[in-house]
C-alpha cells in the first residue's frame, strides 16, 4: 500500500494551501495577460483619434424592417467604429419597452451613451446634451434641418435641440384593393372609410384604426383629429382640444368602431394592427410602409392587392403626423459623449444608405441628406406590385406630414400627454359608450390643461 | 367505477382547458412559417408543408438562445442555492424561536413579496450600477433573492410548524445539538416543503422580466424570458414558430419536475395550512 509521503503518490495532488497559491497565481497571470491582452491586439490603432476614445453604446428599437438593424448593426456601425477607432456596441429592445428603459438610465444616471425612441420625449429635456452642435455640423454638411424634425426635436422656449432627429416616417393608409373594389369604394375621404366600413365587416374584413394605449393608435388619432379641424395645442402652447371639432371627430369614429371594427382595436400594441393585416381578415389599418414590406417579404398571397394612399381627407383637409419620429438623444451622463455627438452626424450626412436600407421606410430628418428628388427616383426602381405603389410617399411627406404638436412644437407638456396616450383614451371612451363626446372631451381636456400648467411652471413651454 | 368516472367528468374539460394554450404551442413550433397566414389551413393542426424543424433550426442556428438558456440555468441554480441559505434557517428560526414575534415577522417577510417589482427596478438598477453589475447576470443573481427569500421563508415557516416538536425534543435528549437536531431530523422530513422552494424559485427565475430586461441590454447577456420577446420579434412580426419553439423548450423539464414531485409540491405549499 503506497504511503501519502510516497512523492509518486502525491504527484498532481495539492493540499489547500497549495491549491489557494496556484489558484491565486493563476488568476493574477489572466488577469494581467488579458489586460495586456487588450492593448496588445488592438495595437496602435486603440484610439488613434484620441478626442474619440473609449466605447460608444447606444440603444434602439428593433426596427419594424429589420433589414435596416442588419445594416446598422453589421455595416454601419462597425465601418464608422473602424475609421474612428471606437469600439460601437448596439442594443436593440422591442419598442414598447424603449419608455421603461429611459425612465431607469435617467433614475441610474447611467446606461447607454445615446438612446433612441420612436417619437421626441421633450420631458428628458434636463437629463439630455443641448444636440444643437449636432444639428448645427449636420446642416453645414447637407443643408437646413426639416420642418417636421426642426418643430419636433427644439424647445423655443429653452433655445434647445433636446433630441436629435435622424429620420421620420410617412404614415399611409394601406389598405386591399381587392376587398374594397369588391364594395367598389376606396378611403379617399373619411367619408368613405364611415361609408364602407359596415359593407367591409360585413363581408369579413373590418377595417382597424387602432384606439389602444399604443403608438400607431396615438399618431393616427391625432392626425384623425387635425383632419377635422382638432388639436391639442395651438402655436402659442395653449390647449385647445376642448372644441366642436373634437366632439364632431369622435363621434365620427365611435360611429366607424360600432360599424365597421371590432372590439380588438382597444387591445392592440403597435404590432397589433399590422397582424390583424396580415392575418387576411383587416381591410385597412394606418401604418407605415412596414406593413406592405413585410408581406412582401414573406410571399403573403395578399401582397400585391395592399396599395398605399395619404390619409383620407377629413372636413378640414388631409394631414396627418410622421409613423414615426426618430429621435436619438445622448445622455448628459453618457461616457462618450464626442464619440456620440460625431456617431449621429456622421449617420445622418450618409442617410442615402440608412433610407435604402430601410427599404424607403426612413425619411431623413434633413432633406438635403437625400432630396426628395433623389428619394423619387430610387423608389421608382422598386419591383413589387403594383408598380410605383412606393411613389405616393414623397408626395405624403411633403404635402400631408406635419410634426407632433401642430401647429405648435413638440413640446414635453405634448410629449407627457402623447406617452399617457391620452387621446386613443379620449377615443375608447366614446366608441365604448362609457360617456359621451362632450364629457370625454372636458375629462381630457382637464387632465392636459394640469399637464400644461405644470410644464409652464417649469420653465419648459 | 361510477365515482371515477364522475370524477373524470369534471376534471376531463379542466384537463382540455388548460393543456390546450400547450397543445397549440406544440403545433405552432411545429408549423410551417407560410401556414400562420393562411386562413385557409386549420390553426390547430399541420398544413400540408408541416411538421417541420425549420423554426427549431432557425432558433439554434441564428439565435443566441443556448447562450439564454445557459444565463438562465446559471442563474436559477445560483437564486436558489441563495435563497436555500437564507430562507431554510430564516424559516426554522422564525417558526421555533421566535414565538409571537415570529408570527409577525413572518408576515411581515411576506409583506415585502408583495411590493411590485415595477416599484422597484428603478431603485434596484441604481444599486446595480454602483456595484457594477449593469448588463451582467449577476445583477440578477444578486437582485431575484428579494423576493424568493420572503415568500419561500414565510413557506417554510408555514411547513416547519408541521413538524412535531417532541421529535427534536427527543434528538435533544439523546444528545444531539440544535445543528444536528436540524440536519439529522428537521430537514429529512422538510424535504417537501425545500423541494418546493427549489422549485418556485426556479420558475420565478425563468418567468421573471422586468428586472433582467431592465439590467441587461446585449443579446449575449440575455435571460430566456427577455430574448425570446426582444430578439425574437422581428420587424412589425412576431416569430411565432420559434418563439413557440422556445417557450416549449424550458417548458419540458418544469412540467416533468412539477409532475414528478407533485405530492411532495402540494404537501409544501399545504404543510402548513392546517397548523
């Protein structure tokens, strides 16, 4: 029996001792290899534009064509990380999600070094860099920022640029042709969408203007409301929702819910809409070209009979807001804030590629980045039917798309009653019966005067 | 015989009820992509181009969702090795030692279980920034046991209370220590009630989603729960066939867990409601 002092039993055994000094040994040899690690492959090209230095971080939707995060992801920003030697990490997050996270990296103070949404969120504000310079490098480059972007990224009142606006989206109206040529009827007017409706559920496929806690239900009620003379604030920031205007618009749509939708409507995310399209049933939803991209994309059989038009026209005309309006905004606790300044003109200056990246979904903030000439042309090389269905945008983004807080800017007194979704709540209430026009239009207009008056003590509007 | 079968008349449509979300979570896994729009084919059974394992491959080839599933085992193991130190000897002491006061502390413990956690991550993602746990899993490691310690201790107080105090009366006169008194006699027969806080607290680690969608962002770092819902969904379109690929697969191994351990599961949660 071979004793525990016999050297060539003990081989390859430790006592604890032993064991805790090689250990010890061990990690301090991979933690100095791997920090010399780091330096040694990167080399000398480790923040050769020094100003630069360190990692850049930013967090974004998961885009509705995810085409445009492949670019983002896989040649965008790895190419512009290489040239300025910055190491770019990109989160993507369900958009629904994108509010909580902001509200918990300003709680931290901490998080990614620039954060995008899907609409302005003025009410971060105070938390947020003054992007003006940003603005100001973009404009030298390419030309004047757009209306749209200008009205929804500056506070007049502060003299700041508290976002920075890449792109936005033209919202349509997509609807089958095949189902409503069917009833030979189209939605020129909101006429006759009120018209066509009950015939459209009638023959199985209601029409879905969304009226859910969500964001597509909020922009197309909005742009409902304008379309009948109604909005929430006048150019001087004054509310003015409380008008006959307003009550004439949600009896105009409680009349289309009752008539012609279903109850899901008020159950809807922002995919909501877009499923009840593909699903067959839906005849007509507001929704931006994602909707007509993604039957595309997947060969659904209705892909060719879904047509694109601007909003139909209300009593008071066609306007409508952006789908979305992209607005990215760095942080004042944001790590690399010169690296994060430079990411986001850099990205607008070359939005030629973003735009055909998102298969023409985004719109540049700045139109000289990629003029709406420029813009007509590349979408009349698309392939998919019916042929040059892709042209009516520039003509929806130039004549019928307006800012959030027309005719005022998008201010954080706007923005805190856009993210309540106060306005899609206005509407279920009266499409429910739970009370009538008038008294839902005094509720609402109650709870946005107490939000306005706290944002004007506040020095923001 | 005529017992039975009433009684499988009544528990027969609750079985249907509440295996079928799981039946169709089966067959969507299973499904051709080009059959979830086709109003034409049976949603509740294969279209002609099903059963295949093409959503199956898309999620193992072209997601990171082995790399969620290890994060989420890691993690699960690691909560409830934590709250099995924390709660076991919480649980026995409030139940023997504390008299009175016990009572009121332990529901007092139970108390803090209710606080949501949509109260609460914006605090907690401030404490993980200053420990430097943004983005990690250990932020979840260190966060989950807030509210697997209270409710699993007030469980365990709750079963302790079963057990017989003459039992250790008797291991105390024969010499034992309090330790030994728990580890020879206590714990043996508590084994249902641990097996319970095991199994909990592993659930809740793999429902859980507003804490690690709040302190972690990159895919990597994903928990299951969290990128099943954000990687998952691509574009304005669920992914349904892989998304029902894997919510099944952590699926498996908890049903075969709570089935396998049921009566000891119910006699955990029940021990202690008939004290």
């Amino acid at each position: 029996m071979a004793s525990s002092d016999d050297p060539s039993h003990r081989e390859g055994r430790y006592d604890r001792r032993e064991l805790l000094r090689r250990a010890g040994a061990g990690a301090v040899t991979v933690g100095v290899a791997g920090s010399g690690f780091g330096q040694a492959f990167y080399g000398p090209l480790r923040f050769k534009g020094r100003w630069l230095k360190g990692d850049l971080s930013l967090i974004t939707w998961a885009h509705f064509v995810p085409a445009f995060d492949d670019w983002l992801d896989k040649t965008w920003a790895p190419q512009w990380g290489q040239q300025n030697d910055v190491q770019v990490k990109v989160d993507h997050i369900n958009n629904t999600l994108l509010p909580a996270r902001a509200q918990a990296e300003v709680a931290a103070k901490s998080g990614h070094d620039i954060f995008f949404d899907l609409a302005p969120r003025p009410q971060y504000e105070d938390n947020v860099i003054d992007h003006n310079e940003i603005v100001q490098q973009v404009q030298h480059k390419v030309g004047k920022i757009g209306r749209i972007a200008h009205k929804a990224t500056y506070n007049p009142k502060t003299k700041k640029y508290f976002a920075f606006s890449d792109n936005y989206v033209p919202d349509p109206v997509v609807w089958r042709h095949d189902i409503w040529n069917g009833i030979g009827m189209s939605p020129n007017t909101w006429d006759s969408v009120r018209r066509a409706a009950p015939k459209l559920k009638g023959v199985g496929h209601p029409v879905g203007i969304g009226q859910s806690a969500e964001l597509d239900s909020n922009m197309a009620l909005c742009s409902f409301l304008m379309c009948f003379g109604s909005f929430v604030q006048n150019a001087h920031h004054q509310v003015t929702i409380k008008n006959k205007h307003t009550v004439e618009a949600l009896k105009f749509m409680a009349d289309i819910y009752q008539r012609g939708e279903t109850d899901e409507i008020f159950g809807w995310d922002p995919s909501g809409n877009n499923n009840f399209l593909y699903s067959g049933k839906g005849s007509m939803i507001f929704n931006a070209i994602s909707a007509t991209r993604t039957p595309e994309d997947r060969g659904l059989p209705f892909a060719n009979d879904l047509w694109i038009w601007p909003i139909p026209k209300g009593p008071h005309g066609r306007l409508g807001y952006q789908h979305v309006m992209g607005c990215w905004w760095v942080w004042k606790f944001a790590a690399n804030k010169a690296g994060a300044k430079k990411f986001l003109a850099d990205l607008e200056i070359h939005y030629k590629d973003a735009f055909l990246a998102s298969k023409f979904y985004n719109f540049p903030s700045f139109p000289g980045a990629f003029s709406f000439k420029q813009i007509r042309k590349a979408v009349a090389q698309d392939r998919h039917r019916p042929l040059g269905k892709y042209g009516v945008l520039t003509t929806i983004a130039q004549r019928y798309t307006t800012n959030p807080g027309h005719p005022g800017y998008a201010n954080a007194a706007f923005g805190e009653m856009f993210s309540k979704f106060m306005i899609p709540q206005m509407f279920a209430q009266v499409s429910q019966k739970k009370m009538t026009a008038q008294d839902a239009v005094n509720a609402a207009d109650r709870e946005i005067r107490g939000i306005y008056t706290k944002w004007r003590k506040l020095g923001k509007i | 015989m005529k017992e039975k079968g009433l009684s499988y008349l009544i528990v027969g449509p609750f079985a249907i009820v509440l295996a079928f979300p799981f039946y169709v979570m089966v067959i969507t896994a299973f499904k051709d992509q080009t059959e979830f729009y086709n109003p034409a084919i049976n949603p509740y059974w294969f279209g002609k181009n099903s059963p295949t394992f093409a959503n199956a491959s898309f999620l193992f080839h072209h997601t990171p969702y082995l790399t969620w599933l290890k994060n989420t085992c890691i993690v699960g193991l690691c909560v409830v090795a934590i709250t099995l130190v924390l709660a076991v000897p919480a649980g026995y002491a409030l139940a023997r030692l504390a008299g009175r006061v016990g009572q009121s502390l332990g529901v007092g413990i139970f108390l803090t279980y209710l606080i949501p956690p949509t109260l609460l991550f914006i605090p907690f993602f401030a404490v993980i920034k200053q420990a430097h746990l943004t983005d990690s899993i250990w932020s979840l490691v260190l966060v989950y046991p807030s509210f697997t310690v209270p409710f699993s201790t007030w469980l365990l107080m709750g079963f302790f209370k079963t057990i017989p105090q003459e039992l250790e009366d008797a291991a105390r006169v024969d010499g034992a220590s309090r330790l030994k008194t728990l580890v020879r006699v206590v714990f043996p027969i508590s084994i249902p009630g641990i097996l319970t806080v095991v199994i909990f607290s592993f659930s809740l680690v793999v429902n859980e989603f507003v804490y690690a969608f709040t302190f972690i962002s990159p895919s990597a770092h994903k928990m299951v729960s969290t990128g099943v819902y954000t990687d998952l969904i691509r574009g304005d379109l669920p992914d349904w066939g892989a998304i029902m690929v894997a919510a099944l697969i952590p699926s498996i191994p908890l049903a075969l867990l709570y089935n396998t351990f049921l009566d000891r599961f119910i006699a955990g949660f029940t021990g202690g409601a008939f004290r």
